[in-house]
C-alpha cells in the first residue's frame, strides 16, 4: 500500500503545473493591454487593426504581439496566485517553466 502511495506522489509531482496568464497569473488581458501600447506608440498601425482580425484570432494575436513588447515588470501579477506557484514548485507538486 505504502509503495502504491508513493508510487501516485511521484507521478503527480512530474506533473506540469499549468496557469492561465489573462485574468489568473495577470489581473488584466495582455491582448488588450497589447492594443492600447499599440495605439498609444504606433498609431499609424493601430489602424490597421481592422485588417488584421481578417486573418483569424491567432493570426491577429501574432500580428499584436509582433509589433509591441508589453513590459512584464508593469504587468498587474496575481501575487497571490505567483505565491502559489512558487510554493508548490518548491514542494515538488509541479515545474514552473
């Protein structure tokens, strides 16, 4: 019973450890934080916002982020949710990539 029991402890910490980033690991929508930048530093490519949602959402979300780079140290973190993180990587319950 013992070794069944270690055997589900070990499996489980080799488990990734997966967080959603908009609303969870960050307080806000980095897509939407991504276009205003955009508008705020190139204006001239914020218009051609319109087009580029004809490509589909992943191809507009690529199309955004290529053409800001959102400042991770302003980003509004879940500290709360960062500590949990943090604590369950040190407990070897999953990786933090």
């Amino acid at each position: 019973m013992a070794s069944a029991v270690s055997a589900t402890a070990e499996g489980v910490a080799k488990r990734p450890l997966c967080v959603d980033l908009d609303g969870t690991l960050v307080k806000s929508d980095t897509l939407v934080d991504s276009l205003l930048l955009l508008v705020r530093a190139q204006p001239m490519q914020a218009a051609r916002v319109p087009l580029w949602l004809r490509g589909g959402k992943a191809a507009f979300k690529a199309r955004v982020a290529a053409q800001v780079n959102l400042d991770v140290a302003h980003l509004p973190w879940n500290r709360e949710v960062l500590q949990y993180l943090r604590r369950s990587g040190r407990r070897g319950e999953g990786s933090i990539l």
